[in-house]
C-alpha cells in the first residue's frame, strides 16, 4: 500500500509540472521555472514561520507572491538596469534561495524543514502523513490529497485559459491585438508554477522539481507537433517517469526524487534517438535513404 | 567585535587557512565567472555547477575515499558532459538552448542525488561530509585540501593571465577573431576547462546550487562600474574576495551557519548596491539623468513656443497668458506654470501677474533653439534627401542635443541659410 501512495503522489506531482512545464519550454523560460522553484524557499520558510504547519493555504498563497516577486525582480534588472537576462536570472534566484538556506539554519528549532528536504524532499515519508477522519478512519496521506487537488486546479486553469494561454505563447503579438494581456497571463502561469512547487516541494524538493517540471515537457516537444497532444503526452512521461523512478529508488536503495529525475532524463534520451518525427535515428535514416 | 578582530588579526592558524582558501576560491571564481557572464553563458555556469554532482559521486566511488583528485577528476568529466550535451541537444533538436541547460541541469543533479544517497546508505565511515559538496562549508577546508585547491585556483589564475585577450576577443567579437586566425575552438574549449575547473573548487565554499552565484554576481556587479574590461575584472575580484573572507568570518563565529548562503548573500548585496547605486549605468544614476533631459526638453520647448509666438507679433518680449502657449501645444496648465516658475528662477523669463515674458537671455536661448531646428530640417532635406514633411520630428530632437561645435560646422556647411525648408526664416545671434 505504501508503494502505492508514493507513486500515486508522485504522478499527480509529475502531471502537475509536466502541463506547466510544456508553457514554460514553449516560451522560452524553462530557466525562470527553474529560478522560481530556487526562489519560493523563503516564501515557504516564513510562510511556515507564520502559520506553524506546512501545507496551510497561506503557504500556497505567499508562494504564489514570491514566484510573482521574482519574475518581477528579474525583468526590472533586464529592463531597468539593464543586466542581460540570463545574468537577471542567476542573480535573483542564487539570492532568494541564500536566503531561505539561511532562514532554515536560523529557525532550525522552529522549522521543521532540513537542507536536504530542501534539495530532494522527503516522499518516502509521504504515507506516513495520513489524515485520520474524526470517526477514526484513516483515509490515506495528506500529501496524497494536496497533490490531487493542485492538479486540479492546473487541469481547470489550464483548460479554462487555454485559448488565452495558448495564443499568449505561440502569437503575443497577435494575443495583444486583440485585447488578451499578454503581461497578466505571464505573471498567472508564473503564480500557478510557484504554487505547484511549493505543493511538489514535500515530496521532491525545490531543485528536482525543475527536472519534472522541464524533462516531460521536452520530451513530449520531440514526440508530437499538436500541442494537445503534447500536454497530454507530457502528463504521461510524468507518470512514467516517477513509476520507473521509484522501483529504480527501490533497487538501489537511494532518494527516489532523485530516481525519479533520472528516470524522466532516460525517456527524453529515449526520445531524442527513436522518436518517429525528431529522433536522432530516424533523421539518419532520412538522410541515408535519400 | 571581539570576534571581528580576533579574526582579523590571523593568529590562528587555522583562521589563516581558511580565509586564504576563501579568498582564492571565490576570487577565482569571480575572475573565471566574469568571461561566462560576457559570453553571456551565466546559466551554462549553472548547469555546469549542478552537473558536477555525479561526477563528485563517482570519482568517490572510483577511490574509495574523498581524495581530492580523485573528486576533481569526476567532476571535471561529468562537467565536461554536460557542455556537451547542452551544446548537442541545442543544435541537434528542435529544444530550445533554455529547456537543454535546465533538462541538463536538473537531470545530473538528480543523478547526483540518487548517487549520494546510494553512498550514504552504503555504510563507507569514509563518506561523511561529500554532502559538504550540497551547500558548502569553507570553514571544513584544511591541510591538504586547501594545498590542491590553491594550486587549482593559482593554475586557473596563470592560464586567465596568459589568455587574457584572446578570452575577451572571443567574448566580445568571435567572428573577427577567426577571421585573424586564432584557434577560436581551442580557446573556447580551455574556456570551458577553466570554468568546469573552477566550478570544481569554487563548490567547496558555496556548494553546487549556489555555484551559479560567485561565478557571475561579482561580474555583473562589476560591469555597472566601469566599461573598462581589466577594471572590471580587478572589481569582479575584489567583491568576490569580500564575499568569500566575509563567508569565512561566519563559519569562524558561527560555525552551525552554512557557509556558502552568507557568501551569496553578501555578494549579491554588492551586487544590488552597483546595480541601484553605480553612477552611470545604476538604476538611480539613469533615472537622475533622464530627469534632468527632460527637464530640459521641456524648459526649451516652452522657450521656442513663447518666441515662436513672438514671430508672429515681430515682438520677442511681449508678455503671454498661459493659455495663449497651451492654444500653439498642449501642456496640463499645473505642469506649464512649474515650467514657467523654473524658467523665471533661472532668469529666462519674467513674470507680471498672470503674465509671462521671455527676457533677453531667455530669448537668446529660444532663439538657438529654433534656429538649430531649422539648420537641421534644412540640413536633412539637402544633404540626407529627405522629403521636407518628414523632417520635423527628427529636428524636434536634435534641437536640445546639438552641442555648439556641431551646430558651427552645420552653419559652414550650410553656408549660413537664410530660410528653411518651409520658408521660415533662420535666426541668427548676431541680427
């Protein structure tokens, strides 16, 4: 039973990323997703300051503010202080996450978050966080349900916005000339990254998250050119991924996040050498045949 | 405060080698670091900092202890890989250069992870402090450690020296230095040795996620203060050398604070202070002078209207209501009679009651103004053949930027014209 709960909450986390993930690489900024993730760390050190316990809605919400906040940061240094972009990046997320490292080292006694959830969380703990109704039955694991509902609220988001989304992404100028904000969709699919990872950051930390949050995305992209098609394969090379990863976690006796993140490289060398349309074999063949 | 002199006195000895091996490791990094950021490869930096991970992992697997060549060496191939694969995946797939650094990024890290905790559990007693690697503890440094790492960080420095212009040609203009034959591909490639190398050491003091961090913020806090490249690199140093003795006096009064955090956050410190304070190019700096211009665009355009007015009475110096300068361009009147006010204090116009006057120099300098604006529209429709119905809005700008030699050479050039495109006559000082 517990194998199960760990790699259901791994898929929904992995699905979670994954439909993000594929707006984030199709934009260009797989390195913002990736600096957010780093960021929210302080977010969630105060938010759990703040309210005493880890999977409180504050703790959503502050998170939400800091994605937004370091997206902001990071363009005000591009546009205002004119820094070149990837420069923008590094120096704003290296900083926050000092920071919340530092907070956690601090608070050491008051927070319950070591620097090693940090890196890779702590989902093989995930069954033993259950939720016990109040006649006494035990229902299964708290994370279970948090990660169930953030999907759904990825799934709604994504499918009631997904016109605007998808035109914001693919013709910004086009989505502006008739009237979408392409400004309020960037920082909504942002709020919605720094949410996802403050909820993936118990079961698998606040770096290995961009490896969900980037590697099914991109694998999916050498797989498909219908972008339906590509969020739903996404979703699948999530699951995948954290299936394999935790049976690899289990063989060799190591951190299953980190299984699970080498898992989801393996398919996207997978996919890079077999892949019908893009793979690296089928394009020698072409060349050969003709 | 005690502590403060206590460490800065270096009595200890042990107080001495850490602080030297700070230094060095975060100098270095900084002046490594400093060619990433003009390559403008900063996130490669990163990815190569994640990406040592495994390579760290296995180089302990292969020795059996944390021997620290063994511990460069797999670094320095894992590292070496994952430039590799970005580079690979970049130009061989449709993915993006964005998406390959993070996929490459965060794949190797967990790779690593996976390793170190293969490791952990593997009962070697010689394992403990490779997660040191994580978030760095440059207070761990001793003895024989810190010997390789200074002969890493002094290597790195005697190459940087050697290679010094061929590294800044490539950064600034790779296509002219292939076109004078250097071996662009070389110098790329020990580039990249270097900041793989650099990387490698520079871990001990901050750790693999903050590695990002000493390599390119000393750079870019650097750049805001000089467009001199050596300047910049003997800045990028020294605010790396700050942040590392300043990690190293924490680890030494604090020894339960990570180490590598406080660096980063004294040097990003550094870095918000250039990038808001620095006087040319700081936030602040720019918004100053971009005040100033347009207090000046808008004083002279108030000018040229009041005597573009006077033009028409043949009479410079009679008074206007407010009105009668919004009737010729739109000012909200509050803004207008700040304008007016400031001009009055600097002795351009005189105010009675409700009325406003250009004085002598004020009509002097209106004057200037107008007869640049006209130069120049006349300028662009002979020399440049532009229609003369196009030529206003590019004279409406040169009008306050033309400095007084500029303006001379275009009256010799001209020959002293009497009339504009559009028939208006050109005033001169001297009639």
């Amino acid at each position: 039973m517990n194998d199960l709960y760990i790699i259901l909450t791994a898929s929904l986390v992995s699905a979670s990323c994954a439909l993000l993930g594929c707006f984030l690489i199709l934009r260009r900024m797989a390195m913002v997703g990736d600096a957010i993730s780093h960021a929210v760390l302080p977010g969630i050190v105060i938010a759990f300051l703040l309210s005493g316990s880890r999977d409180s809605v504050t703790m959503l919400i502050g998170a939400g503010i800091i994605g937004m906040f370091t997206t902001f940061l990071i363009e005000f240094f591009h546009k205002k202080a004119r820094l070149q972009t990837d420069a923008s990046i590094g120096v704003t997320f290296t900083w926050l996450f000092a920071i919340g490292v530092v907070l956690i080292s601090l608070f050491a006694g008051k927070v319950d978050l070591d620097q090693d959830c940090v890196l890779y969380g702590e989902i093989a703990y995930v069954p033993l966080d259950v939720i016990i109704t109040q006649g006494g039955i035990n229902i299964g694991p708290k994370a279970l349900y948090v990660s169930g509902i953030i999907l759904i609220v990825n799934l709604l988001f994504v499918s009631l916005a997904y016109r605007k989304l998808f035109l914001t992404t693919f013709d910004p100028y086009f989505a502006t000339a008739i009237g979408i904000s392409t400004t309020v969709w960037h920082y909504a699919l942002m709020g919605a990254v720094s949410m996802t990872t403050v909820a993936s950051f118990e079961s698998v930390g606040a770096i290995l998250v961009v490896a969900l949050l980037i590697a099914p995305a991109a694998t999916a992209y050498l797989l498909t050119d219908n972008f339906k098609t590509m969020l739903a394969l996404a979703c699948l090379m999530g699951v995948l991924s954290s299936i394999t990863g935790y049976y690899l976690a289990v063989w060799l006796d190591g951190s299953i996040a980190g299984a699970i993140a080498t898992m989801s490289g393996v398919h996207f060398a997978l996919a890079m050498l077999l892949s019908p349309s893009h793979g690296m074999i089928y394009k020698k063949l072409k060349t050969h045949i003709h | 405060m005690n502590a403060l002199w206590e460490f800065l006195s270096f009595s200890d000895p042990n107080i001495r080698y850490v602080a030297l091996g700070s230094v060095l490791l975060t100098a270095s990094s900084a002046i490594v670091g400093s060619f990433t950021f003009l390559n403008k490869k900063s996130l490669v930096g990163d990815a190569i900092a994640h990406a040592v991970l495994p390579g760290i992992c296995l180089g302990f697997l292969m020795a059996g202890t944390k021997n620290p060549l063994a511990l460069i060496a797999g670094a320095f191939i894992t590292g070496w890989i994952s430039v590799i694969l970005v580079e690979y995946i970049t130009n061989k797939t449709r993915i993006k250069e964005d998406t390959a650094i993070g996929l490459i990024l965060s794949v190797f890290f967990g790779i690593g992870i996976l390793m170190l905790t293969v490791i952990q559990k593997g009962g070697n007693a010689s394992q403990s402090g490779l997660d040191h690697f994580l978030f760095g503890k440059a207070a761990s440094l001793v003895g024989s450690d810190l010997i390789t790492f200074s002969i890493v960080a002094i290597t790195l420095l005697v190459v940087v020296f050697i290679l010094f212009k061929e590294f800044s040609l490539l950064a600034f203009d790779k296509d002219y230095a292939r076109s004078i034959g250097l071996p662009v591909k070389w110098i790329e490639l020990s580039l990249t040795s270097l900041i793989v190398l650099a990387v490698v050491i520079g871990i001990q003091a901050v750790g693999v996620v903050l590695m990002a961090a000493i390599l390119i913020t000393p750079a870019a806090a650097a750049r805001f203060w000089t467009d001199k490249i050596t300047v910049m690199f003997l800045l990028a140093s020294i605010f790396g050398a700050i942040s590392g003795l300043s990690g190293a006096f924490i680890s030494y009064t604090a020894p339960a604070m990570p180490t590598g955090p406080w660096i980063v956050i004294v040097i990003s410190t550094l870095a918000f202070i250039s990038f808001f304070f620095a006087p040319s190019r700081g936030v602040i700096g720019r918004y100053i002078r971009q005040a100033r211009i347009r207090k000046t665009i808008n004083d002279e355009n108030v000018l040229k209207i009041i005597y573009q007015l006077g033009e028409e009475n043949k009479n410079f110096f009679i008074p206007r209501l407010t009105d009668e300068i919004i009737r010729k361009r739109f000012y909200e009147k509050a803004a207008l009679v700040k304008i007016l006010k400031r001009l009055t204090r600097q002795g351009y116009v005189e105010r009675t009651r409700n009325l406003w006057g250009l004085t002598e120099e004020g009509k002097n300098r209106a004057q200037r103004i107008v007869k640049i604006h006209r130069l120049w529209e006349l300028y662009l429709t002979t020399h440049m053949h532009i229609a003369p119905d196009h030529v206003h809005e590019d004279a409406e700008t040169i009008e306050h930027l033309l400095t007084p030699e500029l303006e001379e050479q275009l009256e010799q050039l001209l020959g002293y014209p009497k009339v504009d495109p559009h028939q208006s006559k050109i005033p001169y000082a001297d009639n």
